[in-house]
C-alpha cells in the first residue's frame, strides 16, 4: 500500500514541476500528501520514522519519473539541440578566457555527462529534503490529538 500511495503522488507531484513555481513547492506537498493519502487508506496513523521513509519513497519515484520525463523530452528534440539555448546565453555573454574555456569544455561529452550528473544528484537531494520534510510535517500534523 505504501508503494502504491508513494506512486500515485510521486506522478501527481512529476506533473506538477513542469511549472516553475511549483518545483520546490509540490514535493513538499507530495510528502505530506503521501502520508495524509496512506493514513487514510490504511487507518494507520505512521510514526514520524515511517512517514519520512514513505516520504523518501515518494522521491525516489518522483525523481525517477522526472529523470525518465526529462530524457524523453531531450530525446524528441534531439540531444544536442537540447542544451543549445543555454550554449548560446553563454555564448553571447562570455567576454573572459575562462568563459571561452567554459564554452568548449561543453562540447566535451564527458564533461558534460559530469555536469549532468551533478546536477541530478542535487535536484534528488532537493527532492529527497523536500519530499521527507512533507512526510514529517504531515506525520506531525495527522498525529490524532490526545487531552
């Protein structure tokens, strides 16, 4: 059930990143959903140890989902057509040494799979944060109340 909780909002949460205002804030919605939506299925209430890892699940599917989405997308517009927006931004602003040298470093595709890899390491720990400090808050705040 917990898989299954994790999957349905970890594809709630991937469709709602696409819009920039929402990246940083849908993962931490979908791990306080995450744990709400298992809570209400189950009629467990989840410790605030289960909910973080409920909420490291529904990352780890979430960055999963957007990693496949993201690869799609540059796949149909074709790799190297992918990034060349960005190529030309820094194109058009290099004026230093170090700036040209940056400019040929991307053409380097092992440089670039560096930086690539980089940068999915820190959107999955942002993710992953975002996503388990939903799942405590919403361990927290679905805590039934005792007098």
């Amino acid at each position: 059930m917990a898989l299954r909780t994790a999957l349905f909002i970890a594809c709630l949460i991937t469709g709602l990143e696409i819009f920039p205002p929402f990246l940083v804030l849908a993962p931490l919605i979908g791990g306080f959903a995450a744990v709400l939506l298992f809570q209400k299925r189950t009629g467990r209430v989840l410790t605030t140890g289960a909910a973080v890892k409920l909420g490291w699940i529904t990352a780890i599917l979430n960055a999963t989902l957007g990693t496949i989405a993201l690869t799609a997308t540059a796949v149909m517009e074709g790799g190297a057509t992918f990034l060349e927006p960005l190529r030309e931004s820094i194109r058009q602003q290099a004026t230093s040494p170090a700036q040209q040298q940056a400019i040929q470093m991307m053409n380097d595709p092992f440089f670039l799979g560096i930086v690539v890899l980089m940068a999915w390491l820190l959107y999955f720990a942002l993710i992953s944060g975002l996503c388990i400090a939903g799942g405590a808050l919403g361990a927290r705040l679905a805590r039934p109340r005792t007098s």
